[in-house]
C-alpha cells in the first residue's frame, strides 16, 4: 500500500506527464517512481517510453533491466544493457558505460 506522500508524488508526475508527455525528465521520475514502488513492470513501460522521448538517457537502460530482473524476465536483461552500453558508448559517457558493463558483467 502507497503511503500518502508516495501517492501525492506520483500524482504530481502524472500530472506534469499530462502537460509535457514527451519530457525525458519527467518519464524518467515516473519509471523511478514506480520501480521505487515495487510496481516493476509499469517502471519498464516507462523507462522504455523514457529512451524513446530521450535516447540520451543511458540510465534509464540500466534501471530498466534492473526493474525487468526484479519481475522475473531475467531473459531480457542482458540485451537491455547492452543497448545501453552501446547508447553510453556513443554518447561518450564513460561513467554510465563503465556502470552498464559492470552491472553486464554481473549478469553474464
């Protein structure tokens, strides 16, 4: 059960997701917010709209397979890291892709 606060807070990011449904930030609250809540399949749905409306956002591919592997679909995780790994790679964003590999590392 959500406790006031944490309800408040998703309303909040609801509210400005109505507003802004293309915001990178806002996407990525609302996948933190739910993973955070224990509702993990809802995170992966945002992190995912999170790297379409961001596809800079190399986090969002490490919580996303973070979120797939506490809901059991260990199968997708690794694809997802590497995605992202490739994404920080590109990108040139040697402390998400050292963080990505690591934690790719560990699923391997």
């Amino acid at each position: 059960m959500m406790t006031k606060l944490e309800s408040d807070r998703l309303a909040k990011l609801l509210q400005l997701h109505a507003a802004e449904p293309l915001d990178g930030f806002v996407l990525y609250a609302l996948a933190q917010e739910c993973q955070k809540l224990g509702r993990f399949e809802e995170a992966v749905d945002w992190y995912d709209r999170t790297i379409a409306a961001d596809p800079a956002s190399c986090y969002a591919y490490f919580h996303k397979a973070k979120s797939l592997e506490s809901c059991g679909r260990k199968a997708e995780v690794a694809a997802v890291l590497r995605a992202g790994l490739a994404r920080a790679r590109a990108l040139k964003d040697n402390k998400a892709a050292n963080e990505i590999e690591s934690y790719l590392d560990d699923c391997e």
